[in-house]
C-alpha cells in the first residue's frame, strides 16, 4: 500500500555553484533516503517531474508529449515528513550559495505551479510556470553574485 504524505511535492533544493546562465548542487524529497545531486536547472526539472509521474502526485493534468512512450512504475515513500522536516542538511559540512523550498502544487499546461521560499531571506513568492521558478532563483544567484564581487 503506497502512502503519499503532504510532504511529497516539496523540494527542498540546496545551490552549490552558479554561472550567468546555470546552477548545479542538491535537493532533498521525502522519498529519497539521501541527497540527490543535479547538474543543471533541466536535471532539477526532470528528476522531480519523473518523481512526480511515478507518485502521480501532483496530477498531471495534461501528458506530456513524447516520441517514446513508456510506462509508470509506482515510487514508494521513503521518509516520514517529520524526518523530511528534521532533516539537517549541513550536517555533513556541505556550504551553499542558497537555499529554496519549492512546493509544486499543481502540473498544468505542460508546467509547474506552486510556491517558492527563499530560505536564507526568509521571504517567498508564487510562481505560475517552471519557467517563472527558474527566474525567481536565477534572479536571487546573480544578485549574490554581484553582491560577493562587488564586495572583493
């Protein structure tokens, strides 16, 4: 028996290093028993949305086209959300640039909605596209990277 909690839409994403057009680091799901390392924004995208396909949460209200047609398997939840919550993401020495929680509400349009919060401002903001939560965070990176320059 699968048991989807109301925690498992929310990523909790850790940005390690930033170039003008890209970011790479970790992010935390409370299905995954670790880490899960990504390389670029797109990585991000499709290994939460194969998540989010697996789970069928949240519902994709339209399918995704595709050249190839596969089937789903079903995930299994890993973590308890009062683990996810708890979990200590520093605890292994690991710095970050920044850190977001994003909470993917709805799959609409071929796309993400839902909220983003910018942890180390404590402030937080909705977004209506996947599109729209890349400018929010590439926003907030080139900010701080203009900041830490203009500092050396």
């Amino acid at each position: 028996m699968q048991i989807i909690t109301s925690q498992a839409n929310k990523i909790l994403v850790h940005v390690k290093k930033y170039n003008q057009y890209d970011f790479s680091g970790l992010f935390y799901t409370p299905l995954q028993e670790s880490a899960i390392p990504f390389s670029s924004f797109a990585e991000l995208v499709l290994k939460l949305e194969h998540q989010f396909d697996e789970l069928q949460f949240p519902q994709n209200a339209q399918k995704i086209k595709s050249f190839i047609h596969g089937k789903n398997k079903q995930g299994e939840i890993k973590k308890t959300e009062a683990e996810f919550c708890s979990h200590d993401i520093e605890q292994n020495g690991n710095s970050c640039k920044e850190k977001f929680y994003i909470h993917v509400l709805f799959r609409q349009n071929a796309s993400w909605q839902g909220h983003i919060e910018w942890i180390n401002r404590e402030r937080s903001n909705d977004f209506r596209s996947t599109l729209e939560l890349l400018h929010m965070i590439h926003e907030v990176l080139l900010k701080q990277e203009k900041a830490s320059a203009s500092i050396d």
